[in-house]
C-alpha cells in the first residue's frame, strides 16, 4: 500500500513537472511575439523614413544630388521627423558618405564595404528594403544594424544609397525591461547569424555568430519552433522558442530557464516522502485497529488524495494565473501601441502609458470619460454610427479616424476595436488599440505628391500626364468626343532666366501655371513636363472650335507682360509662347505618336516665328524624317572633311587693297555638290552640331591667316562668324581658340569674331569676356534689327556691317547708310558695307566715307589658295 501511494505521488510530481516545462514553453512563445511586434513596428517606422528621403532625392535635379550642403539641407529638414533611435545617411554612387540628418561632417568617410552598399550598388534587392548585418559605426563608434534602400533616378541609374543605422541600445532596454525574471534571455538575430542584441550579456553576445547552433538547424526545418538546449553565450540550459519575422532577415529568440521546475519538484519529493515517513508510522502505531477502522481508514485515505489532489490542482492554476497576469500587465505596460479599455457603455476603464503619451492625458484625467470624446470634430455623428454597428454586429471594428490631444493638436490613430463578452454572451468590456499614423500618412501623401506633381508649379509632373493621357483616350474611346493634346513651349523664357536670375524664372514659371489653368476648362488636365515645356489635355470636346478659343487664349496671355517680383524688386518680363496641337484619335492611335505629334507641330511654329499654334499634319513627320537623315549626314561629313571654307575679300575702300576675308563654311556633299550655309546650318545648331563645326572653322581660318600675314601684312584678318548655339555651350570655346592662336603664334587681333545683334544681346556677357582676350567683334547685318547706339558701345563692337538690303535700296538706303556711317565713326567704330554688286553702290559708298566693302562685284567667295594668290599679286608691286 506504502508502495502504491509513494508510486502515485512520484507519477503526480513528474506530471507537474511537465506542465511546467510547457507553461515555460508557452510563455516564451508569448514573449516571441510581443518583441515580434516591437521590432517590426520599430523598422516600419525607419523604412518609411528612408523611402520620404530617397524619394526627395530621386526627383533632384542631377547637380543637387551630389551636392553635399544640398543633401545636408534636405536630410536636416527630414531629420526632425525621425525617431532618436536612427538617423538616415546619404552615401554617393562610389561608397563615400554625402551628408547625415545628424548634421555630423561625414565626408571622406567610405562605406563601400558595407554588405548593404554592395547589394544595392549590384542593384541585387531591386527596390526593397535591405537589412544589413550588425556592426559598429565608422562614425559614431555605437553597436548598430543598418536598413537601406537604393535611391535611382527617372530613368532607374544609380544616384547612392540612403541608409538608416538603428541603434541596438534601444532593443536592448526594451528586452531589459520585458524580463520579469533573471532567468529569462531575449535575442534579436540577423538571419545571417550574427547577433544584434540579447539580453543578459549583451556586451559578450554582439555581433557573435551563431549559424553553427541548434537554433539554426531548427530554423532550416522550420520559421518558428521551440526546443531546448545549453546557450552557448552563458551555458545555461533553456527552453528556446524563436520566429522568423515574415519577410525580414531577423529572428525573434526567447529562452526560459527549467532550474525553478526542477527545484519544485525536488521540493515536492522531499515533502512528500516526509509525508510518506510519518503515514507509514502512523499506520504502523494504528495496526491494531486496522480491522475496526479500515472502512473509515479507507474514505479518510481517499478524501487525503482528492484533497491532496485539489491543493495541487489550485497551486499550478495560481501559478499559471500569476505568470499570464504578469506577462498581461507587462505587454500592456510596455506595448509601443496605445491601449484603452473600456466597459460595456464606453467609459473609460484604464489607458496604457503608450496612450497618454500619445493623447497627452494621464489615467486618472481619463478615467470615467466616454471614449468618444476623445475624437475630432472631424468625425461625423454618421461616421461613429458606422462604427458602434459594426461592434454590435461582429464584435470587432478596424479603422481611421481623428483624435485631438490635450494640447489641441489633431492626429490620425490607426484603431482596432474588440469586443470581450461575458458568461452570458453579453458585451461586458471593448479593447482599442490605437497607433499613431500621422507621420505616416504625411509621408505617403509627400511621397505621392513628389511622384505625380510638379514642386515648383503644383501642375501634374511627366508621370501623370501620362497617366492622365492615357485615362482620357480611354475616355474618348467610350463617349466617341474627339480630344486634343496641346504642347505649349515658352519663347524666349532662356533669356529671361539668363538676364533677370533663375528666381524670377521660377516666379514666371509659376505665374505661367496659373494663366494656363485660367485658360482651359475645369474638366481638362494642365501638366508641367520640365523646363518650359507645358502640356493641355483638352478631353470630350464637343465643339472643335473650342481647341482654337483656347489657344488662342494661351498665346494672349502668354504675351501678355509678367510682373515679377514685389514692389521694390519688381521687373517685368516679355515671353511668347509656340503651340502644337495633335488630335485623337485622327491624328494617332497610341499615347507615344500624340506626344510627337504634338511636339512636331509645337517645332513647326517655333520655326514659322514663335507665338503662334499650328496643328499637326502628315508632312511634318516627313520633314522631321528628311532633318534626321540632313543631321546623320551632316554627322558622316564633319568626320569624312566633307566640309570647305571659302573667304570672301573685305576691300579698304580708300585704296582698293585686300585688307581683310570673312570666311565661308560650305558642305561638299558627296551626292547634292556644294551646299551653302542656309541649306544646313538650322540643322547643325538645333542638333548642337554647329559646336564642332564653329570650331573647325575657326581652327582652318587661323591657318589661313597665318599663310595670309606671312603673304601680305601682319595687319590682315579674318573674320568668323559664330552662332548663339556656341554661347549655349557656356561661351567658353574662345579659350581653347586662344591656346590655339598662341601655339601658332597668331595675334588675337588677326580674327575678328562675327555676331548678330540678337546675339549680341541674348549673350553679352560672353561677348564681355571676348573683348578682355583683345579678339575684335564685327557685328553683322547692322541696322535690320533691335540693337540700341548704347549697345554698341557698352560691348565695345569693333566693326558694324551694314545689312545689304540698304546697299542696294538705292537713294534712301544710302541716305541710312550715311546716317549709320556718321553714328559708328562718332563713336570709333570702321564700318563694311555687305552686297556691293554695282560700280554705282561702290562709288556712293566710298563718297559717303564708308570704311570697307564686300560684294560679287569686288569678289565672289574663293578658296584659301586663290586668295594667297590674289595677295601675293597685290603686294607685288610694293615689292618690286
């Protein structure tokens, strides 16, 4: 009998001991889960971070990208946003540190070691977020992780990488303050197996790997498991449970130590073999009345072991109510989320310390409150209708709304609402579960505003043009209206940001803007695709004439002056604008064909003289097709020295000598002969050809001068003209032409540079900076354009030549020129009158005191050898 109850009580002790080492178990599982929640929320928090930075940076212009006072200023104005715990860093494309939200001087510092720089500079995560492996900062010296994300352009090259380095003190003090008892261990592991934070003995743990451990053999069987084993960072044996957080590279591991089962149960053997010791006696000193008592020895026996059995029971149901309590009040003290409970009416119950951080209350100020009137006078009456019939309905509610702080201050809460019932089914408390989501939605509504609108307009940007393009075809396609697409292309607008500053260039980009969504329609879509360049989509037109009111309208008010500035800075600006117009579906089937279209007719009417509209029509595209051939061609012949120059003498009209040649450029085309200028010179500057081609003529004209002095006189020039494409390229090609001239050893003086009076005026500044390198400046065809007396001599022009129209308009054509002659001397200018074809011009112009002349009647254009020919037979006689 001694052997069966000693059999019984060892069978009950082992049991106990089992629903321990479970209960470890699912309490480790439970703290599995709630670090789970903390550290996704914690790099959810950081992530969103990163894409508002790489999504600010993605849309600077090139320039600003690799600027670091640039980065510095964006990221410190972003920075105030994030959590303490992080900062964000921008590294450039080769691995070096640009600029930190810190405000810290990180350049020279190079991260191009880092695992999570070479992922994304091998372009291996294609858009994700990376999580690097733990290590200490270059910088800071702090054990940290590293989020990134790669930052790329609009056309997906690779601008750097911004990453976030998170601080792992933070997990380390959460993990420390979770624990209730020292004989639990909680890890934060890089799936790579290195550790990121582990508490106790963080400091010996870091960044120490464990792939070679149980716990990654369970996790190659399994994301989340638990099993036992001795830790190899303090050799303590646990129950581990472990998960691998759904799409990250970390894992959650949670250890309990069984040392307190095995001290109860040894505890329990020893009280119960005393119990034992003094029963066995008892029945011993009691055998005598064995017989007499046995039926009531038996009924006292067993009521022993319900007894026993109950108190058991009861110990193991309040040990179990103890630790869930514990754990309980443990994530509702220290979740990262607000949590409020309620009874079944709606008054406030209790709040957790997350909740009156977020909404500024304490416990106390809340309790007995209604939950409601927490909210926002945002919310509707309709809107928590909806919500009291969903709880009533499931029991559950999942939303937004709007809560206002004690201070005032509105902000959105993410909200889950859960109903707890009573044994009687009845609503007895509700549980919320709140978030704060204002940052968030903050950042998603800049992220998409910076991915579809203009910054600087607030017009829809290139992206949703397109998109909206493509919505409106659709759109014609089902109500069968026909649409318009509309390119408006602003004239001149280079000169006003040249000669007013790009500030008043912005002013007049966004006063632009608002005169163009004056002009169209309340239903038609206005978009800004860069520069100055402007679309209309004019949707389900009803009436074909209202495409001509509203370009019409455009070109009026586009011309119409600009105010720029306030009133002690005030200017005012001059434009015009140049407009194509395509329709659909007549004139394309798909977006790609309206947009060239569109762009084809927009070029039309800059080349017809600007400020007008032109629609699009057929032949268009077979002029753009034949220009395209011209320019390979053009291309083929610069390479092929398919290109000639002539010079054309310039004669001193005092004593008919030779004393200067304006050189000619002329194509040799292999299949269409010599072509002149006008045939191909449009073509070589809209396709920035005529940079090379300016440069190998003037490179053959120094050449030429150099054989021409050495024939005549050192005093011989010659003169070459230049286009305003050659300023565009910053009009700094004169300084290689002056190292040129100096290897030669050619005076500066020997060639005269020839401009317009609209470049004249479109590029003085340039013009400043040829005069100081002592190069003269002729101005050509004087007298057919804007050019003002006080221009002349502000630039300091050399030479004025007279536009040939007045040569050869006879008697009140000489009269300007004499006018013209008498205004350049008066101001130390020589003058060349172009176009001499008859003896009478040459006698006229040489009586009225004209300096120079040029003309078929003095020479026709001739090749560099014909004029050394020509000279030398000049200078002949004088040699003789």
């Amino acid at each position: 009998m001694a052997a069966l109850a000693i059999a019984v009580v060892v069978s009950q002790f082992r049991s106990s001991y089992l629903e321990r080492e479970l209960s470890v178990k699912v309490q480790t599982e439970h703290y599995v889960k709630a670090m789970e929640a903390h550290v996704i929320y914690s790099i959810q928090s950081a992530d969103v971070s990163l894409m508002s930075v790489s999504n600010a940076i993605k849309v600077l212009p090139a320039t600003q990208s690799s600027s670091r006072a640039t980065m510095e200023e964006l990221l410190s104005s972003l920075g105030s946003s994030f959590d303490s715990d992080y900062w964000i860093t921008f590294v450039d494309p080769k691995g070096n540190a640009v600029a930190t939200s810190t405000g810290s001087n990180v350049t020279g510092i190079s991260y191009a070691d880092r695992d999570y720089f070479k992922v994304h500079a091998n372009n291996e995560f294609k858009g994700k977020l990376f999580i690097g492996e733990p290590a200490i900062g270059k910088r800071s010296k702090k054990k940290l992780f590293f989020l990134s994300r790669r930052v790329e352009n609009a056309k997906g090259e690779f601008l750097g990488v911004v990453t976030a380095p998170l601080n792992v003190d933070r997990y380390v003090k959460v993990f420390e303050n979770s624990r209730f008892n020292s004989d639990i261990s909680i890890s934060l592991i890089h799936a790579g197996g290195k550790v990121i934070a582990r508490v106790p003995n963080f400091e010996q743990a870091f960044a120490r790997d464990l792939s070679a451990t149980s716990l990654f053999d369970n996790v190659r069987r399994a994301s989340s498991g638990t099993y036992k084993t001795v830790s190899l960072i303090d050799n303590v044996t646990r129950v581990f449970s472990y998960h691998v957080l759904d799409g990250l590279p970390l894992i959650i591991v949670v250890g309990s130590n069984d040392n307190e089962a095995a001290r109860l149960l040894q505890q329990n053997y020893l009280t119960a073999g005393g119990g034992l010791a003094i029963l066995l006696l008892l029945m011993f000193g009691a055998g005598h009345f064995s017989l007499r008592t046995y039926s009531r020895q038996e009924d006292r026996e067993l009521r022993y072991r319900a007894l026993y059995s109950a108190s058991r029971e009861m110990e193991h149901q309040l040990l179990a109510n103890e630790e869930s309590m514990k754990l309980a009040s443990l994530l509702f003290q220290n979740s990262g989320e607000g949590m409020m409970v309620t009874d079944a009416n709606g008054l406030i119950l209790t709040v957790n310390p997350a909740f009156s951080l977020l909404s500024g209350y304490t416990e106390k100020e809340l309790i007995g409150h209604r939950a409601y009137e927490l909210a926002s006078s945002r919310n509707d009456r309709e809107f928590f209708d909806r919500i009291f019939e969903a709880v009533t309905d499931s029991g559950h509610w999942k939303g937004e709304l709007w809560h206002q702080s004690k201070n005032g201050e509105e902000y959105l809460v993410s909200m889950v609402v859960n109903t707890v019932y009573n044994e009687k089914g009845k609503p007895f408390r509700y549980v919320a579960l709140l978030s704060d989501i204002t940052q968030k939605k903050a950042s998603e509504e800049l992220i998409w505003r910076q991915a579809n609108f203009d910054t600087l307009t607030g017009l829809a940007n290139r992206r949703m043009f397109h998109e909206h393009l493509r919505l409106e075809m659709k759109k014609t396609d089902r109500s069968q209206l026909p649409m318009a697409l509309v390119f408006v292309d602003l004239d001149y607008f280079k000169e006003i940001n040249d000669t007013l500053g790009h500030d008043k260039g912005d002013m007049l980009l966004k006063q632009v803007a608002t005169r163009l969504l004056g002009c169209v329609r309340s239903t038609d879509t206005v978009a800004r695709l860069g520069g100055d360049e402007f679309t209309v989509i004019l949707s389900e037109l009803n009436n074909a004439g209202d495409v001509v009111r509203i370009a019409q309208e455009i070109l009026k008010k586009m011309s119409t002056p600009f105010h720029l500035g306030d009133s002690e800075d005030r200017q005012v600006a001059h434009i015009s604008s140049s407009i194509g117009i395509t329709l659909y579906p007549d004139d394309g089937a798909d977006a790609e064909t309206l947009i060239k279209n569109a762009d084809q007719a927009m070029y039309t009417a800059k080349q017809q003289g600007r400020n007008r509209f032109n629609y699009f029509a057929s032949f268009m595209q077979e002029a753009t097709r034949a220009r395209m051939h011209l320019v390979n061609e053009l291309r083929e012949a610069l390479q092929h020295d398919q290109l000639r120059i002539l010079y054309q003498p310039i004669i001193d009209l005092s004593n008919g000598a030779v004393v200067k040649a304006e050189a000619l450029v002329r194509w040799q085309h292999p299949v269409r002969g010599l072509l002149n200028p006008a045939e191909f010179l449009n073509v070589a500057e809209s396709s920035g050809l005529i940079i090379g081609i300016g440069d190998w003529v003037f490179h053959q004209a120094a050449l030429e001068v150099q054989k021409l002095q050495a024939i005549s006189s050192p005093a011989f020039q010659v003169s070459v003209n230049k286009s305003a494409w050659q300023f565009r390229d910053d009009g700094s090609n004169y300084r290689r032409w002056l190292d040129f001239l100096k290897e030669l050893k050619v005076s500066p003086q020997s060639l005269i540079v020839e401009v317009t009076e609209n470049l004249l005026l479109d590029a003085a500044s340039n013009n400043a900076d040829l005069r100081h390198t002592h190069m003269q400046i002729s101005l050509d065809d004087f007298g057919s354009g804007h050019c003002s007396v006080a221009f002349l001599k502000r630039f300091g022009v050399d030479y004025i030549k007279i536009a040939p129209e007045f040569v050869t308009q006879g008697g009140d054509g000489l009269l300007i020129c004499e006018a013209m002659i008498a205004m350049a001397h008066k101001l130390g200018i020589k003058v060349i009158a172009e176009g001499i074809e008859t003896q009478q011009q040459l006698a006229a112009l040489t009586a009225i005191g004209c300096d120079f002349g040029q003309g078929y009647l003095l020479s026709r254009p001739i090749s560099g050898p014909e004029l050394e020919e020509k000279l030398q037979k000049q200078c002949e006689p004088v040699n003789k």
